[in-house]
C-alpha cells in the first residue's frame, strides 16, 4: 500500500475563523499510533463547539476537526500491537489517554486529565488520512459499510453509555431531547432496541415523523407545545424514567429535571456553551431525582455499541457530502436543519 505525503484537508486557524479545504502533508504514525485512511466522517456537532472555540477547554490551533471517522488501517507505528494493514478502523473522540491514573484504571479514560481529543487536542477525521492511537481506535468489523457506520463513533457510542448511565428498566419510559439530531436519533433506536418505550422531542413536523419512524411512541414539539412539562408527564402517565439530553439548549435540560417522574433519572449529554442545569432543591429532594453527566463511553461501551449496529438494529440517517462542503454543513447545524447526521467523503 502506498501512502501519499499530500493530501486534502479542512484546516483553521483561529475559531471562527475560515475553514480551508486545502492541501496539507499526510501525518506520521508515532510509535503508539496506526495511520487510518479516513474514507468518511460523520459530523458532530462537538466539531461546531471546536471550531467556535465556545467551551471552557481551548482547542488545538491550527486544527482539523472530526471525530466520527471510518476507514482502512495503511500504516503502523513500531509499538502496534492488534492491528494490522487493512483492517477498518475508527476514530472517536477519545483519541488516547494516561492509561495509569485512577480514572484509567477503572475504565472511565475519557475523565483523565490527559485525555487526547480527536478534532480537539489532536488533528481529526477532516482529512483523508489520520493518526489514532492503536489502543484507543475503534475495531470496525470488516465488511463494514463504513460511511453508514461513522456516525456510530460518536454519537452512537455516546447515546449508547448515556442510556445505561440512566440505569433504566425495559418497559420504562424514556424522554430524548433532541431526538431528531445527530444523537437523538440514534439514542431513541437504542433505547428502543434496549426495551424502553421512547418519547421523543424536538421542534417541527418533519422531525417529529422522522423521530416517529425511528420507533418513538411520542413525539413533543418544543416550537407548539405551551406546556413541555405538563405534555411530557401527561403523554408518559406521570412522567418518563429517564430523560437523556441531547438538545443544545440550556432550557431543555432544565425542563428535564422537572419532568422526570419520581426516582427518576437525567442524563446531561448535550453541551450548550456557558449552560447550567437548573432544579428546585425541593422538587429534587421531595421527587429523589438524579442528574447524571455522561461523557462520551469506554473501550467496552465503543465495541458494544458497534455491536447493535453491526446486528442491524441501528441505522444511521445519514446524507453524505465532500469534505469540502463542511462550512455548509455547520451553517446547516446551526440553523438547527439537520435530520439525523451529515457525513463527509474525504475523497471530494
Ligand atoms: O459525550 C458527550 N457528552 C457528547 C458527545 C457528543 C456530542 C456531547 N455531545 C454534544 C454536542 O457537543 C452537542 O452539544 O451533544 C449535543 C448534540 O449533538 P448533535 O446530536 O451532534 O447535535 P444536532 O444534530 O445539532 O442535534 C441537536 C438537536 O437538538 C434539537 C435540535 O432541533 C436538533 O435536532 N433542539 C434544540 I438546538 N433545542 C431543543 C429544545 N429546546 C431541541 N430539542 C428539544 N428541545
Ligand atoms: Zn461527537
Ligand atoms: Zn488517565
């Protein structure tokens, strides 16, 4: 196999700033990494927070973004152990971490405080080919359609560990805000293949007969309805289980917790910039609530969640573009238009 020493990129220098579909040099492998030809990438909205800079956490700079990103294995550092060239790869958020911490130790690597971010601290999957380190990359079965399964990288894998971190029971009600994104039409086919009921909510008609489609039982339209709360209790006779917050809207979340049914649980997915969770301390001790943050999953979560997919009881929404149409699909994002997830051909 022969590697290039060019290739197509999208590149910024400054958040906010251009985003450039140029040519850059093709990187090295380090000892601890594979070289994966990025074939697609799914775009998260995570890559809009990057390329804004509107979190507390600063990016890399210049940085290419992406983190959804599927393709073949061409290179190997000289410490790869598990891989070998040609098979699919993946690369998620979570690019690398200490790997000797407490938080490391028990599995929870995405909390270490050295954690490498794909399309954040590390140079992501907007390029045609990237380096992933060889522990942390995801093992895609071969065979793999790999523009379908790209989004499972992230969202997939994220909407998979929020559901189990809202320890829920099959036959229980489940709330997802931001059901028609990226990661909420992937949470409410998970919820649905893990045996919880779903209901559904995000604003418009199409969204609300896509999230429908996808096996939501109920759907609220936060554009009409007067009353979310009252809605969201009335359609899960007394309020869901579990709510898993994937919407970008700091309203939402709070909305969250006061629907919740008693003893319920909800989950904090989605990172409005500069966002607080809002909750009466009484209605929160009196109704035993939890609020629980969920950040993205582990390498277990990761191979489980490829799982689900891999058994055809996920399918991703997705509409594909070239690489060099990604500042369109930011525009789109943040007009709150997209359906499902947009994917990017590395190759146009
Ligand atoms: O590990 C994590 N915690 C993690 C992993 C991946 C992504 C967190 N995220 C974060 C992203 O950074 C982003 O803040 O999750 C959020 C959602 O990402 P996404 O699914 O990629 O975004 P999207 O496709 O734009 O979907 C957002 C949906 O929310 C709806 C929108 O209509 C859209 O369909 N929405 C909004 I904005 N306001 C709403 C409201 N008030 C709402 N839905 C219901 N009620
Ligand atoms: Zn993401
Ligand atoms: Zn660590």
């Amino acid at each position: 196999m022969t590697v290039p020493t060019k290739q197509k990129a999208v590149v910024f220098e400054t958040n906010g700033g251009p985003l450039e579909y140029k040519e850059i040099p093709v990187p090295k492998p380090a000892p601890n990494e594979i070289l994966i030809h990025v074939r697609y990438s799914g775009v998260c909205h995570t890559d809009l927070h990057a390329w804004k800079g509107d979190w507390p956490l600063p990016t890399k700079l210049p940085l290419v973004g992406g983190h959804e990103g599927a393709g073949e294995v061409v290179a190997l550092g000289e410490n790869v152990k598990g891989w070998k060239i040609g098979d699919l790869a993946g690369i998620k958020w979570l690019n690398g971490s200490c790997m000797a911490c407490e938080f490391c130790q028990n599995t929870n690597e995405s909390n270490c405080a050295e954690a490498d971010l794909s399309g954040y601290t590390h140079d992501g999957s907007f390029q045609e080919y990237a380096t992933a380190d060889a522990v942390q990359a995801a093992h895609i079965p071969k065979g793999t359609d790999l523009a379908q399964v790209s989004p499972i990288l992230c969202a997939g894998i994220t909407v998979y560990k929020a559901l189990k971190t809202a320890n829920l029971k099959a036959g229980q009600w489940v709330a997802i805000s931001g059901a028609g994104g990226g990661l909420g039409s992937l949470a409410v086919q998970y919820a649905k293949a893990m045996g919880y009921r779903v209901l559904g909510i995000d604003g418009g008609k199409e969204k609300g007969e896509f999230v429908k489609s996808l096996g939501a039982e109920s759907y609220i339209d936060f554009t009409v309805s007067k009353d979310i709360v009252k809605d969201v209790q009335a359609a899960t006779e007394g309020g869901p289980h579990g709510a898993i917050n994937v919407s970008v809207s700091e309203k939402a979340i709070s909305q969250s917790v006061q629907f919740l049914r008693p003893t319920g649980t909800s989950v904090l997915v989605g990172l409005p910039a500069h966002a607080k969770v809002e909750s009466s301390v009484f209605d929160a001790v009196v109704k035993s609530v939890s609020i629980k943050g969920s950040y993205v999953g582990n390498r277990a979560d990761t191979a489980e969640a490829i799982d689900f997919f891999s058994r055809g009881l996920i399918k991703c929404n997705i509409k594909i573009v070239g690489l060099s149409e990604l500042a369109k699909v930011y525009e789109l994002m943040e007009q709150g238009k997209i359906i499902g997830r947009y994917v990017v051909d590395t190759s146009k």
